[in-house]
C-alpha cells in the first residue's frame, strides 16, 4: 500500500495565516512589520529566492527594504550593510542570503547581526538558546519539519527519532528541537552521519527517519523500517533540478512520507516569516 503523503504546504498555509492576522494587528497599532533582505553577487538562484520572499512579505503585509551588493563587496562594506539594518528600529528581520561570495566570510557576518533580527534562527547566540531551551529564534528547516510533523498528527513523543546529517543548519539543531519536552516533540533522538559505519542498521529502526544528509538518493527502501515516517530534508542542486536525499521508491515501504517536492520546503519559508513576525511583535 502507498505511504500516506505529507505535504508541507497545508502546513506553511495555517503559519502564514496566523503571521497575516498578527501583521495586521502590529500596523493597527501604527507598527509595520519589515523583513529587509541581502543580496551579495548575481547568482540567479538566490536572487530568485529574494524575489519569492519578497513577494510573500507583500502578500503578508511586510515591508522588505533590500540590498543587492556587486559580488566584488569587500567584508568591510557588507558589514556595514548589516550594522545599518541593525540599527534601523523600523527593520525587524534581516535575512543574509546564502550562499555569498568566496571572499566574503559568512559567519562573521552572520555574528555581525542582532540576534534579535536573525530571522534565519542561526546566529550563535540563538542556537545556544535552542540548546538551553531559552525563547528565541528557531532555525527555519528545524522547526518547520516540527510543524509539518504536528500538522499530520505525527506522534513523535516518546518514538525512536533518527536523522541521517549533522549539520550545523539542520541535522544538529533538528536533534535538540525533537528532544525537548513539549507535545509536539519529547522524542528518543539519536543522529548518525556517513562516517558512521552501517549507518543503516540505525536508520532502519527508526520510527521517524529524517534524511538530512544532502546526498542524493541516499535512503533507499532497504534502510527504511516498513510503516515508518520518513521526512525527506536534506537536498542538493543539479542545475536547477532538485534531487532529494530520499529515493522515491521508499514510498512502497514507509507508512507516510513527503513528497519529492513540497514537503518540507514551504514550510521553511513560512518559519521565516514567523521568526520575523515574532521580532517584530519583541520590538
């Protein structure tokens, strides 16, 4: 029988009611909330990116004052792009669009950001909050993989929770977020890697399996447990084709699964927009 889909979008549509219906209740008050955007180069792809965010915070209600830097900026002058939004009380949210270019050191930029304004949940002062359980912004891919799993009615409170990648933007704060004690988390994780060897002999007892590995086709239906969850997040470029770390195939053997494209994607942007929503609502 065919795994049960798990589209992110009906997901990404409930958070980005709740971030309009609060976007209107800060402007009522005379507070209008701004998502402000950089861009560094001319890469095709992030500056698409920049045009889909920005057309989602007209939609929502946002101002989103943008900077698109030549791809010869030096550290200097990005820096002080920054140091100006951050100072700026009429911008709320600034996202870093990434990837930027060689010669331009993206951490310290990112360190370079008011916490408060980090909409991207990645700044070393967020993720230590994360991992204290303190409030703050959520990485986006993280929590929007909570919401989808909490939208489907996914139990995950005391189930087996694997994910496949530790990476520092997903696999890692993926780990805490599952493993805190709330409804819609409080589960036994355990993250694994490739280096591990026979690393499928932890996948294949997962009851969720989240591939966040950025290797494509990389689960395969052999290192699914049959009637688990598998949440397919990390993913690579070819061009401008898409290949998931999931093989479709995998859909014959899971109990529910997301689809190729859709899943968990949208629901990344919507936690952007909730972060930046919430920033807004703090200052």
């Amino acid at each position: 029988m065919p795994a049960r889909l798990l589209p992110g979008a009906p997901v990404a549509e409930a958070v980005l009611a709740d971030v309009t219906a609060r976007a209107a209740k800060l402007r009522e008050r005379g507070v209008v909330p701004s998502l402000a955007t950089i861009l560094v180069g001319d890469d095709d792809a992030s500056a698409g990116y920049i045009r889909i965010k920005q057309r989602q915070a007209a939609e929502l209600g946002f101002e989103s004052p943008h900077r698109h830097l030549p791809a010869d900026t030096t550290q200097e002058q990005l820096l002080e792009v920054i140091a100006g939004f951050n100072t700026d009380k009429n911008v709320h949210g600034v996202l870093i669009q990434y990837p930027i270019p060689g010669h331009l050191d993206y951490d310290a930029a990112l360190q370079s950001l008011d916490p408060d304004k980090d909409v991207d949940g990645m700044h070393p002062l967020n993720m230590g909050r994360l991992a204290v359980g303190l409030p703050g912004p959520l990485p986006c891919t993280p929590a929007g993989i909570e919401a989808l799993l909490a939208h489907h009615e996914i139990p995950v409170a005391g189930r087996e929770v694997v994910i496949l990648g530790r990476g520092a933007t997903l696999g890692r704060p993926l780990a805490m977020l599952l493993a805190q004690k709330r409804p819609t988390a409080n589960a036994a994780v355990t993250v694994v890697h490739t280096g591990v060897e026979d690393w499928p002999r932890y996948t294949r007892r997962a009851e969720i399996l989240i591939a966040a590995a950025g290797v494509p086709g990389i689960i395969r239906p052999e290192h699914v447990k049959p009637g688990a969850v598998v949440i397919g997040a990390g993913v690579r470029y070819a061009g401008r084709r898409l290949l998931p770390d999931v093989d479709e195939s995998c859909a014959d053997v899971a109990g529910a699964i997301t689809p190729r494209v859709g899943g968990v994607g949208p629901t990344t942007v919507a936690m952007l927009f909730r972060n930046a929503i919430e920033a807004a609502e703090r200052a």
